[in-house]
C-alpha cells in the first residue's frame, strides 16, 4: 500500500483526511496517468459524495480530458459501464460499508478491473507534482450526464437471470445506498414481488443499523411477511448476504457453497473456488467432499481477484459478501451475486433453507479491536504469546488469524472452535492482548 491508495482505492474521513482538495489532486494525477479520454464516474448517497464528485472531475477536466457522470450507482455498474462506453478509466466515490462520515475513490481500467498496483503508484507519483497539464479555451475537458446508465446496467444483470420470477417475494435491504433504485428495479422486472427496506437515497443514513452489516431488520421483515429470500446489500452494493425464508442468515461463504456446488453439478468450470483466510472451515469441508478445491488468500477482494485469474477460476469472494463471477463481471457485485443464487433456488426447486444446509458452519467469532495505529500490532510479543497460548489450547482443532484491516483503524481478531463458548473465550483473550499491545505502543 501506498500513501494515498490502500487495499481499495483511497478512503478517509471526507473534507478532513479526504479532501475535495485531494480529490481535485486525484483527477489530475489519474487524467495524467492514464492518457487522458474519458472518465465515467458514479457514486453512492453519501452526503459528501456530490462535493468529491464536482472536485475530482474538475481536476479530470482541468488536463483536458473529459467525465461522463452515471450518478448514483453500485460499484460493480461503474466497472462494467466504464469497460462497455469505452472509458478510459472508471471512478467510483463510496466508502462500501463504512461509516457515513467516511467516503472513498476507488478506480478501474477501461477493461473493468480495479487499477493495477503499477498503475496506482504511478498516480501517486504524480500527486504532489505541478507538472501536469493545464490547457485552456477548447483544450478544457468537459462534463456530462449519462441519464441511461442505470437502464444499461440493469439489462446485462437481469440478462443473468435463468427466467421470470413471478410467485417469488423478496425483501431487499438497500441500505440507504448505492442500491436504492437498482435492487428494487431488477427484482421488479424480472416479475417477484418486492418489499423494499431503506430504499431511500439518504446519505446521512447509509450503512446505518442496516443493510448487509446489520441484517436484524431484514431477518424481522422476512419473517413477518412471510417472504422467500431476504437480500441485504451494502452501500456501494458490491456486496450481499442473504436470509432464508425462515430469517437465518446464509453469508458469503454460504452463498459461494450453493453456487459452487450447482456449478460442479452443472460441469461449469466448478472444479476450484477462491476464497480468503477468513472463509470457514466449513464450507471447506463441503465444497473438498464434492470434489472442489478451495484456494486460499488473504483478505481482500483485490487478493481474491489476482488468484481467480491467475488459475483461471470462475468463482470465488469473501465471507462478506463480495463475491465474484468473473465469467459475468469484472468485480464483486451484489445483485448478480443475488441473481445466482436465486438461478440456483428455480433451478433445483429448492427454498434456501434446504441449499443452506448443504454448506456446514464451524463456529466462528470475530472481534474488531479499535487502535490508533494497526500497523505491527498482530506482531506484538504480547499477542504472539496469547495466540501460542491459545492454539495450544485449541490442540489443531480449530484456528486464529490476527490481523489489522485494510480499510479502517481496527486489527481484527478471528477465532474457529469447535464450540461457539471456546471460540468466544479465545477471541475475548486474544483481543485483550491485542487491546494491550495498541496502548501499549500509543
């Protein structure tokens, strides 16, 4: 990771670590970078979003190359609107599932791939540079809408779609965000019936108490009103986790299990699935009895990706969610991922519930120790001796991965047992050492 980029793009407090100043900064690095053309750019609800957006594409603008504005829209439908237009770089302007204080850039390539790591060092370079181009009078780029984005959008997705719906009810947790219009919309035309859950663009609200971070509302809506399937995104909807008709909770591992077992079911390249460290042992064991191979990385979608196209492999996310069938998008996306699952309940004739059963589920606690700076603390002497201790205790049969996140000030601590209460204990101990080690280094 550089200075500005981290594991998914830039992200910081906006108008205080993310500045429309830095974002100007952005637009005229990438503009550089790339060679000028055409930017498409979208973003979610978030209350910041506008002011980054009218920065950063004043910054494109400013080199002489030009911004096609989608507005509103998830992550995965600016990568494959960008690679479709044409574009010359995709930018995205959402901090996922962070807090509503955050806000994020993230990029992608006229092919729909997240920037190359090459790529990205060379727009830091150019960062804090004076250097770049200034033109004037009709050397200035200009901007402009993209009114049918959503339409195109919408078409490729429900395209994926094995027929009509009708006699399917949905609740769909849009989390106040980048899903607001499109996960309605698709499900509606595809002929389910809907009930929609803070579908209301407010970017005061996104993430909050809701969506794929918060699934207690969408489990009750389930419930009461007697849907088939619950679907909750996150804010940039590149994300989803679904509830059975019976409110449980099937997460990305969950929903990677299904898929890959009625691809190997179906001989479509269903051989090999790559997950992350994080993925449970579990669904492991269950993709390993069908005859598929799970490939482990470490965590991060960009990790996830690298390993999918260097095997050749077809599937594979994280247990949040974020997964990716790279032989329909370029990058994780929400509402394709629902679309697959729910090809795989009309395929089989199959609730849920009974799909859910086929991937088991070790317990698993995670615990996010808050620090003020993540970096070596996982390699602490304190808390190697508490994770020495308690793989000691554990005796092989289960595991413990410390590790600080990629996007936020937090080290997070992950523990498998064979029973929920050693797992928790475990996890409560090792967060204490980690919880020290931060205090002990401020």
């Amino acid at each position: 990771m550089g200075r500005y980029f981290g594991t998914d793009g830039i992200r910081g407090v906006a108008n205080v670590d993310l500045t429309p100043e830095l974002a100007f900064r952005v637009g005229r690095a990438a503009a550089a970078a790339v060679g000028g053309g055409v930017f498409f750019v979208g973003r979610d609800t978030r209350l910041s979003g506008p002011m980054l957006e009218a920065a950063l594409a004043a910054g494109v603008c400013s080199t002489g190359a030009s911004v096609e504005l989608g507005g509103i829209l998830p992550t995965p439908a600016v990568a494959y609107l960008a690679r479709r237009r044409g574009a010359a770089c995709g930018v995205v302007i959402s901090a996922s599932h962070n807090p509503v204080e955050d806000n994020g850039i993230k990029l992608f390539g006229p092919d729909g791939y997240k920037l190359p790591d090459a790529r990205e060092e060379q727009i830091e370079a150019l960062l804090d540079g004076d250097g770049l181009p200034r033109p004037s009078g009709a050397g200035v780029g200009d901007i402009r809408p993209v009114p049918d984005a959503e339409e195109a959008y919408l078409a490729h997705v429900a395209s994926l779609a094995v027929g009509r719906l009708d006699g399917l009810r949905v609740v769909v947790d849009c989390a106040y965000g980048a899903a607001v219009r499109t996960a309605p919309r698709l499900w509606r035309a595809l002929g389910a019936e809907v009930i929609a859950l803070h579908a209301e663009p407010d970017g005061a609200r996104i993430n909050v108490g809701c969506g794929s971070t918060h699934l207690a509302p969408l489990q009750a809506a389930v419930r009461a009103s007697g849907a088939d399937l619950g679907l909750a995104h996150d804010g940039d909807a590149d994300r989803v986790l679904a509830v059975d008709e019976h409110g449980e909770v099937a997460d990305g591992d969950t929903i990677m299990g299904i898929c890959a077992l009625d691809r190997r079911g179906r001989g479509v390249a269903g051989d090999v699935v790559v997950a992350t460290v994080m993925s449970n042992a579990g669904f492991e064991t269950a993709l390993r009895a069908a005859g598929v191979r799970v490939e482990r990385t470490g965590v991060g979608d960009r990790y996830v990706l690298e390993r999918m196209r260097e095997i050749g492999a077809t599937l594979g996310g994280e247990q949040s969610g974020h997964i990716i069938f790279l032989d329909a998008t370029t990058t994780g996306d929400g509402l394709v991922t629902a679309v697959e699952l729910v090809n795989v309940m009309r395929r089989t004739g199959r609730p849920l519930s009974a799909l859910r059963a086929a991937i088991p589920r070790f317990p698993q606690v995670l615990r996010n120790v808050r620090v003020g700076d993540r970096n070596g603390v996982a390699e602490a002497p304190v808390v190697r001796e508490a994770v020495a201790e308690a793989m000691a205790r554990l005796a092989g049969a289960g595991r413990i991965l410390v590790r600080p996140s990629g996007t936020e000030p937090l080290v997070r601590v992950m523990v498998e047992a064979p029973s929920l209460e050693e797992a928790e204990a475990v996890a409560g101990r090792v967060a204490e050492a980690v919880a020290r080690a931060a205090g002990g280094a401020a």
